[in-house]
C-alpha cells in the first residue's frame, strides 16, 4: 500500500489511518453498541462464509479426486502473495490425475465407500437425533447474531445466571427443609398406621361385646322357656 502511495502526502495520510484504526480497535470496549453489534454482525458473517467455503471447496475437491480429478473452487484464494482481485482468480481449476496406480485407486474407492457409509448412517439415525441437530445449530445462529456473545452482553447474562444460582448455604437449607418434609411425611404415615390400628381394635372389642350380649340373652330365653 505504501509502495503504491508516490505521493509523500498520501502516504502521511494512509499512516495515519494506520494509527487511528489501530487505536479504535483498541478502544473498542468504550464503542457505543451499534457500532458493536455492525462489527459483530460483519467478523461473524465473513466468518460463517469462509467456512461453508472451505467446507464446499473440500467436498468437492474429495468427490472429484475418487474419480481421478482435482476440481478447487476459487485455487488461490488463500494464496497471500497474491491481490484481493487476484486471489477470486480464476473461479475454479480443473486437473486430471495422470500415471495413477491399481493402490490409488483403491484408495480411492475405499474413500466413496467411506463417504457412503457416513451418508447412509446419518440416514438412518432418527428424526429426533435430526430435529436437535437442526435446532441446536439454529439456537447457534441466534445467538451470534442477536449480540449476546458480545462482552457487555456476556457479562450482563453472566451477572444474571449469578443471581439466579442459589448459594450453597441456601442449597443447604433446601436439603434441610427436604429432609424434615420426609421425616414429618413419615411420622404423619406412623400416627395414622396407629390410628388405623386402634379403630380396628375398638371395632374388634365392639364386635365381641356384641357376640357376648347375644350369648346372654339367647341363654337366658332359653332359661324361661
């Protein structure tokens, strides 16, 4: 950049962009949050892209190569001796493996085999295993860019999940309570285990009064007659 700038006045002008970028960089705790949330969105949408990239670039190179070919999309864009025009030059390139040998090609084979496998186990994994993948990834993306990884946000959740944890002394006096729930449960099951057995009793004493009252007067009709 600078050997492009003749001009003593522009490259003053391009050194002291240098400086002045590096020190918003630094400042970048202080920045308001719009400013915040544009550069998040940015570094985070380049990021998702050059992955999916480099992704697609590998999938596609590794099909072609277990036939016999070296397909690369965009070859030089992570050549750094070259521009940034240069580097989406050319689109693709397209190769031809000569002189390949009976064990390359088993290589080869084996890989398609390898590739099948995988497809076919994701196939038949089931739709629940599918379902979770599908929204974890998608709980992933709203996170990043609804701005909630970014340091003032982190650590305003972070305080948050701070005052909704419990302190170990309260999870004490939680365990405590439990405990004197179940013992209190227990001693309410004893006393009307008790209760039970003593209205049985009175029921058993009543019902041999009876027997006893029937007896009496049976025999003393008997006494008349």
């Amino acid at each position: 950049m600078f050997l492009l700038a003749t001009n003593k006045n522009m490259r003053n002008l391009l050194l002291g962009l240098i400086i002045f970028g590096a020190i918003a960089f630094c400042l970048f705790p202080v920045w308001p949050m719009w400013m915040k949330k544009g550069v998040w969105y940015i570094a985070v949408t380049f990021l998702l892209f050059m992955l999916v990239l480099i992704v697609i670039r590998l999938l596609v190179w590794l099909i072609c190569w277990c036939f016999g070919f070296r397909l690369w999309i965009l070859p030089n864009i992570f050549d750094d001796t070259r521009s940034v025009a240069d580097s989406f030059k050319p689109v693709y390139s397209l190769e031809k493996d000569e002189d390949l040998k009976v064990t390359d090609w088993l290589y080869r084979f084996a890989s398609i085999g390898a590739i099948i496998s995988l497809c076919y186990y994701v196939y038949i994994q089931p739709n629940e295993y599918h379902r979770e993948f599908l929204e974890g990834q998608s709980d992933f993306l709203k996170d990043l860019y609804s701005g909630n990884l970014l340091p003032d946000r982190s650590d305003a959740e972070k305080n948050k999940m701070d005052e909704v944890i419990p302190e170990y002394e309260d999870l004490l006096k939680e365990e405590k309570s439990e405990e004197e729930l179940e013992r209190e449960k227990k001693m309410e099951e004893l006393i009307n285990d008790e209760l039970q057995i003593d209205r049985d009793m009175d029921a058993m004493d009543e019902g041999g009064n009876e027997g006893v009252d029937e007896a009496s007067s049976s025999s003393s009709n008997n006494d008349n007659e």
